[in-house]
C-alpha cells in the first residue's frame, strides 16, 4: 500500500532536460512505512529488506560496498556464500526500485539507472543530476 501527493515544487526533470540545482530528497523509514520525497512527489511505500539496502546505498552515492558487507551491516548476519548473497542482495534491491516505480514512476527511472548491483552494490547518480537525499 502506499499514498502519493505532491510535496513543493518539483526538483527532477524528465531524461533530456537540464536541471535545476540540487534539492533535497527525503527516503526514511518511518515505522513499516518509508516516506520518499522526489522530484516534488510524496510516496508512502512498505519497509522491507531492499529498501533497507537502498537507504544504506543512498546515504553512501558512489561508493562501492561489497555484498556481503552490505547483508552483514543491514541485516547483522555474516555472509558464508558470497555468490547466493550476491543472488540475494541483488533480487532484494531490484525488487524495492521496481516497487518504489510502481508508486513514483521518475524515481523508479532514477533508481533503476543508479543503482550497480553485483559483488559490489553503488548508488551512482548521473553528475549531472544532483540528488541529495535525506535520511
């Protein structure tokens, strides 16, 4: 289940057009909800494991982290097969962008073009579009 409003003025542009400067996106948990704010649009979406690695992705952009360290710091358990973490981590997260697109269609796009996901796990934004977010 989630709500959508619109929460100030847009920040994003759609692909081809220039942008603004940065602005401030919000994506918190907030009990078994997370409140995402992009691009002027308020979303609720349920808390679940990949949106838990995309928060520790977003506060951390364009740095790699390795999967099994990105399963130990979000869940607490240590990694025995790297390869089914990998598997895992990376179904966990694809899954969370394809939810968050459900409910708000330009973060979808702009998760689904930023996110690496493999051995190593990055939010990598385009330079050109400025996220800052707000955890």
């Amino acid at each position: 289940m989630s709500s959508i409003h619109k929460a100030g003025a847009p920040g994003g542009a759609p692909p081809g057009e220039s942008r603004a400067p940065a602005q401030t996106h919000v994506f918190r948990c907030e009990g078994d909800y997370w409140s995402i704010v992009y691009a002027g649009v308020a979303v609720h979406v349920r808390d679940g494991i990949g949106m838990r690695y995309l928060a520790h992705l977003l506060a951390r952009p364009q740095q790699r982290i390795r999967v099994d360290e990105l399963r130990a710091i979000v869940k607490g358990t240590t990694v025995i097969d790297v390869k089914r973490a990998r598997s895992a981590v990376s179904k966990r997260i694809r899954g969370a962008v394809e939810r968050i697109g459900q409910h708000h269609g330009g973060l979808g796009y702009h998760l689904k073009n930023a996110i690496r996901t493999g051995r190593a796990c990055a939010y990598e934004p385009d330079p050109q579009q400025l996220v800052r977010w707000r955890l």
